[in-house]
C-alpha cells in the first residue's frame, strides 16, 4: 500500500541507531592528544555534505571549522590536548570529542541517540515530548530536564556540559558552549537527515554518521523508485494536519493548521502521492474546524502533527468529526 511505504520512508530517516553507546566502534580519534603529536591529522574519517543547505564542515590537522549557514554561526572544534586554533570570527571554541552535551530541541536529541552517544547527553528541553524509548529510560537516571522555571539553575546545568545544543534565540549569553543547530529549517527530506553528521563531528563520530545515512540514502531511493514504479495510477492526496487548543499563547484561541512544507512534498512525492496544495503557501490557518474540514474534504489521508497527546477520539473531536466513516 501507498501508505505503508509513506510511513516506511518517514520511519527510515529517524530511526537508524548504530553500535552501543559503550563501545568505540565507528569513532575517531577518542583520546587526547599531547603537543607533540598536535601537527598530525587526527581526522581520517571525513563526513561530506551532500544535500544539506543549511550548514557545511571543514576539516585541517587537528581542528574542524563547522558553519551554521541559516544563522550564519561559526563553530571551531579542536581536539582535546591540541593547541586551540588562533583563528577570528568564531562563536564558540569546543574541544572534542565532547563527553557531555545538552540539547534543547528534541530532534537534536534523536540524532545523538542514532549516533549512539546517548548516554552523553546530560540534560534536555521538551523532555516530556520525546518520542524514543531508549531517552525516556534515560531521564532521570541519566538525562535530567532543564529546570525551565529557573534561570540560574538553567545556566549551572548548561555550563555542566560540553556543548549546548540552541534553536535560535535561545542562545544563552552567560555560556561560550552553545551551537545552534537548524535542522527543522532544512528544506528537503534527506538533507534533513543529513544533520546527522552535524552532530557527528562534535563526538568525532563521522564514521557511524557516514554509515546511518547511506543507509538512509539507499533505503530512501529504493522506496522512491518504487512508489513511482508501482503506484503511477493511484496517487492520494495527503494533507500534514495540526490542532492547537486555546493558551495563553494563542490568546486563548484556537486553531487548525495545514501545513506544506517543503520536505513533506519531498516525503509525499517520492511516497508516489499528492500533497494537498491550495495555496502555495508553507501553512495555511483556520479559525474554525468548519473551515478546515472543507478543506480537507479531498484528501484521502491526513497526518496529524498535533503537539499533545491524545487518542483517537479526542482527536475525532479536535478536528470536529461527529462521523469519521
């Protein structure tokens, strides 16, 4: 079916977890160096940016030089032991491979994991949206929530770390260890994906990155391929829906949203469907649920996006459905 191969496209991005985070398999480089062995080129494995837009990596002897192009942030990450790079204009120094990282995005958080360096990250934002297993077991014991409601204690746990994971504008300027990453921002599926290797080359991680993303890569060619070569004659139209309940961040409204992004066109084409477009925009917004099921009226499959959690009848009733058949 169409669908499954949808839901199986979507899956192959995000769930490729690699070797155990207690071995060294698919790392480089773990150890310090000492100055007498600081001139070597201590990175063998290399991670090339193949469809991302939005950040790039460069690679000298004992340094890397990694660029967030969206927000123009420039990072330096030098090898623990070697001498720090005497270089300008760089928004945060980080000697690597870091030992403990925090992210304040859960999509950071699920790329270390498919790194298999969970067991690095300290502390974490959205703590109760994520999504995996394996982090879950992890909080509390391991990982701890960012005391949200208390900036000093916000700042303490940041400065544990080695390396802060931001969105931006949540930079914080009591820290010289925060990295903004913008994964969310990228405008196609596998370049996406592709922020894996980001995140790689703080935990000098290249190898296991290279690895989970030709997998991903293969995996999603394939499946591409085959929903064009299968299913030329039957293509649904699928719409990425969300509701929002009335907070004092809405002023107390509510609204429905579709959304077209341009990676979910990605997604939904190379699944051999139609993405619901009616107006060309990235979103479109609803006031009632009236409005929003008319739009909806010719669309065969709807993937809600939903930032609760809830069953299916709450949702049935969100989206005002009385008769789901």
């Amino acid at each position: 079916m169409k669908l499954d191969i949808l839901a199986v496209l979507g899956v192959s991005l995000f769930s490729h977890a690699l070797a155990a985070s207690s071995s060294t398999a698919g790392l480089q480089s773990t150890e310090c160096v000492s100055s007498s062995d600081s001139s070597d080129n201590l990175f063998s494995v290399k991670s090339e940016v193949k469809y991302s837009k939005l950040f790039s990596i460069e690679y000298h002897d004992t340094y890397k030089i990694v660029n967030n192009l969206s927000t123009n942030n420039t990072y330096a990450l030098y090898q623990c032991g070697s001498t720090k790079p005497d270089i300008k204009n760089i928004d945060a120094f980080i000697p690597i491979p870091v030992s403990s990282a925090a992210a304040w995005s859960t999509s950071a958080a699920m790329f270390i994991e498919a790194l298999g360096v969970q067991d690095r990250v300290k502390n974490l934002g959205t703590a109760p949206s994520i999504v995996s297993a394996c982090l879950q077991e992890l909080l509390e014991d391991v990982i701890k929530p960012f005391d949200e409601g208390n900036s000093t204690s916000t700042d303490e746990q940041e400065q544990s770390n080695a390396v802060v994971f931001s969105m931006p504008g949540g930079e914080d300027t009591n820290t010289t260890n925060t990295v903004v990453s913008t994964e969310y921002l990228e405008p196609s599926a596998l370049g996406r994906s592709e922020w894996i290797k980001f995140f790689a080359v703080f935990f000098n991680a290249e190898e296991r990155a290279n690895t989970a993303f030709e997998s991903i890569e293969s995996n999603y060619d394939c499946f591409t391929k085959k929903a064009g070569e299968e299913y030329d004659d039957l293509r649904p139209v699928v719409a990425w829906t969300s509701y929002a309940g009335p907070t004092e961040y809405n002023n107390n409204t509510a609204y429905w949203q579709i959304s077209f992004a341009d990676y979910k066109y990605d997604l939904v084409r190379d699944a051999g469907a139609r993405m619901l477009n009616t107006t060309g925009a990235q979103a479109t917004m609803f006031s009632t649920a009236a409005a929003f099921l008319d739009a909806l009226e010719e669309v065969d499959i709807v993937i809600d996006e939903s930032f609760v959690s809830y069953s299916y009848d709450e949702l049935l009733k969100n989206y005002g459905v009385k008769d789901p058949s």
